[in-house]
C-alpha cells in the first residue's frame, strides 16, 4: 500500500481537504464542550525542526496528546541529522519507530527525499516552498467566519513566498480567484502561477489586488533563511503593508489574516492587526490546533 504523505496540499484531492475542515471544526466543537474522544492513544508523532516554531510545534505536540497519542521534538542540534547523517537513513529508522513524522525544513526537495524513505505518512510543516497545514488553518478560518470560500476572490500583499505558493495551490483546491500584490522580482514562482492561470493573477499595485477582495492575506517580508536580507527586503517592500487604508478597498465585510509571527509597522500595522472585526489573526493561529488534528486523523486513518 502507498503511504499517503502532506507534503503540499496537492496531496490529496478536493472533496478530503473539505472532510479535513469539517472534521476539524467538529474537533473545535468537542474540545470546547469537553466532550472529546482519544482516538490516537498510543501512537507517536516525530517533529523534525530545522527551522524555529511557536504555533507549528505547539499545536502539533499539544494536538497529538489531545487525541491521546504522544509527540517527540527532534532537533539537528541533538539528533545525526545535524551531524551529515543522510535525510534518507533518518527517514527509514525514524519510520520504522513512530506512526506519523511532521517536518519543517528548508529545500522542499528534502523532504520529499524524508517522504520517498518513510513507511509512515509525512507532513509538512513547512519548507522554503510550501506552507499547507497554515492553509488548513486559514480555509477553517474563512469557513467559520464568512461560510465557503469557494468563489470569493482573496488578495495576497507581499512575498511570494512559501505561504503565496500554498495560496496558489489552494485556489485550485478551494475553487476562489487569487489576487497576488509583490514587488518586482519578489514574485512567486513562475511554473506554479502559470499553471493557475485561469484563477491567479500578478500585479504590482496591492490597490489592485485588494479592490473588493473578501479576504487579505500578508506575511513576513523576510522569511526563515532570509534574515539577512531583512534591512534591504524593507526598502523594497515599501507601499506593500496592510493597513485599514488598503482594507477600505476591500469588500466591506472583508478579512484580514497572516499566518504570524507578524512584524507590526512591516507588512502589517499595528491598529490593523488587532482590529477584531476586520482581522482574525488569533482564531487562525488557534485553528492550527484543530486542523492538523483533523489531518493527523485523515492520515492516519488512510494508513490503517
Ligand atoms: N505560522 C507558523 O507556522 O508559525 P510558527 O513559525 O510559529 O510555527
Ligand atoms: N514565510 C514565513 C512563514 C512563517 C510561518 C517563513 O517561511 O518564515
């Protein structure tokens, strides 16, 4: 039997990614009225970290003990992953002990590489590329708060990042139009927006992009591994914050949403960020909770 991995959210096909959302809405559900069930009792996720997390570990190691199994933090720094041991000798021992692995990496091909060597499903929590668990979260978000997305039409400002990359994937998936704002030479990558075509499209001006939008999306200018570029991506990313003047363009019960951490006063302003009834921020943090359980249990689910 084929593993059935996460690695982007092309993985798995329309109609799952919907089952996923409802069951992690249901899982909200329980949990707030005490009423939920430990159907992984006994398991065991491994969460391989190459990249620093605050939500992506807390929800993942919180979510698994919730549904009754356990988690393992897995560092370089103290594992031979960061000692040269080949990504494919870890992938075929770390699997052959846990149930389910969760990696956040750099190069989208390392991963796949871990994916190739597991005889358990794999997750991404993140790479250089792809960010599909925070899409999870985000589409939960938009469902709870306005009903389906399908037809809406969301505006990405900003990078072009992993988080726009994943935006791209799920347009196709979740059936909306994606308006992505970036400046010159920051846009996402080529192959995938063309391949979208038909429902994403490029601008340079984030007033174009947002005018009438039902959702806003941003994110860090300088992602993970690009620390260094952080002064000069300020100057280039210039006019490219979201603020309440760039929302009033926006449909008027448009929402606001970044994956977090957010830099205020950056890609965001402060009275933006925390205006409740324009952004939902914290609900979206949260949801990654409740989505990745639901994922955890797809996966898992498949795989028995
Ligand atoms: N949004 C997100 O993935 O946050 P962390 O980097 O804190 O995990
Ligand atoms: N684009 C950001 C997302 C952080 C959750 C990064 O990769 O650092």
């Amino acid at each position: 039997m084929t593993v059935q991995h996460f690695l982007t959210l092309n993985d798995l096909p329309a109609t799952e990614l919907r089952d996923i959302i409802r069951n992690a809405i249901e899982l909200k559900r329980q949990r707030s009225n005490n009423s939920a069930q430990q159907p992984l009792t006994g398991k065991v996720l491994a969460m391989i970290f190459e990249k620093s997390s605050t939500r992506t570990r807390v929800s993942f190691e919180a979510g698994m003990a919730q549904l009754g199994g356990s988690a393992l933090f897995l560092s370089p720094n103290d594992t031979q992953l960061g000692r040269g041991e080949p990504i494919e000798d870890s992938a075929r021992v770390i699997s052959s002990m846990v149930d389910i692995v969760m990696v956040r990496t750099f190069a989208h091909s390392k991963i796949e590489a871990f994916a190739a060597n597991s005889r358990v499903p794999v997750i991404n929590a993140l790479t250089d590329d792809y960010h599909p668990c925070q899409l999870l979260a985000d589409m939960q978000t938009y469902v709870e708060k306005r009903g389906d997305i399908a037809g809406k039409t969301v505006a990405w400002v900003g990078d072009g990042n992993n988080m726009c990359h994943s935006y791209i994937n799920a347009a196709a998936q979740f059936d909306f139009e994606l308006r992505i704002a970036c400046p010159k030479g920051f846009e996402p990558d080529a192959s995938l927006s063309q391949r979208h075509s038909d429902r994403v499209s490029i601008t340079q001006k984030p007033q174009d992009a947002v005018a009438g939008a039902d959702l806003v999306v941003t994110d860090t200018w300088a992602s993970m591994g690009q620390e260094d570029e952080k002064q000069q991506r300020i100057e280039q990313f210039k006019g490219f914050q979201v603020n309440h003047e760039l929302m009033s363009l926006a449909a008027g019960d448009a929402l606001f949403m970044h994956c977090l951490p957010a830099y205020r006063g950056m890609e965001v302003s402060s009275e933006l960020l925390e205006d409740g009834a324009i952004s939902v921020v914290w609900d979206e943090a949260e949801n990654r909770l409740h989505a990745q359980k639901a994922l955890m249990l797809h996966l898992l689910q498949a795989a028995s």
